[in-house]
C-alpha cells in the first residue's frame, strides 16, 4: 500500500503567491503589518581609508546591497517591502574584506513612519521607512 500525503501538507490556492523581489515569502499575510524601506543615505563613511560598502537586512536577511560608496550619497529604495509580525529588526552592515563586516547599528520597528540613525564605528547613515 502506498502512503498519501496527509491532508495538511496542501496549501490552498488562495494562500500561494508568486513572491517579488524584497518581499516576504509567507501566507497569510494580508493583516500582517509591512516595512517599506524607502532612503538611505550616508552622511559619513564608516572606513576611513577606501569605500564603504553598506548592505540593508531585516529580521536577518540581506535585503539591499552591499553597493559601494565612497563619499556622502542619498539613494531612493524602491524594491523593498517585506511582511513581518510583532516586530522587525533592521540592520545597517558595511561590507569588509580585511576583517570581517561591520555592524553600524540596529533598530527594532513595529509601527509608523521616519528615520532611524546608525552611528557605529564612526558612521553616520540614516534610514527612511513606512510601516503600513
């Protein structure tokens, strides 16, 4: 006798999507809260000597960069939106081959709108971002 799934390894056709570049890849996620991210910009790099090469992760994941940038810069985010629950974790990370990434900061957002700064190891980057 062959064995069948059970009935609770299907997902109904209601609770599939195709998944976008930057979003969350989770069902049910029509009353979850989402972060927008929508600016960054560097105010002062973190290497002294060189580019810095920022990246973006939330709850974890790398969801923007790293891109290089060598002097102060303000650039439009356009491609991240992400579903989350509770709350989500927003890092700023800037990219080192000598001795390992470097954490500018980190921010635990569950509502509104604005900025959040990251001032470690001598940076100065803002964020913008919308929760809806």
């Amino acid at each position: 006798m062959t064995d069948l799934p059970r009935a609770d390894a299907f997902v109904a056709d209601d609770q599939l999507r195709r998944a976008e570049p930057g979003t969350a890849r989770t069902t049910g996620e029509k009353n979850m809260p989402k972060i927008k991210l929508t600016r960054l910009k560097a105010i002062n790099n973190e290497d002294n000597v060189g580019c810095d090469h920022p990246y973006l992760k939330l709850d974890g994941d790398v969801v923007w960069g790293p891109q290089r940038v060598c002097e102060e810069f303000d650039i439009e985010i356009t491609d991240v939106n992400r579903s989350f629950s509770g709350s989500v974790t927003v890092e700023l990370w800037e990219e080192d081959d000598v001795d390992g990434d470097d954490l500018l900061g980190r921010h635990s957002l569950k509502s509104g709108s604005g900025s959040v700064e990251f001032t470690r190891d001598g940076a100065h980057y803002t964020l913008g971002y919308a929760i809806n």
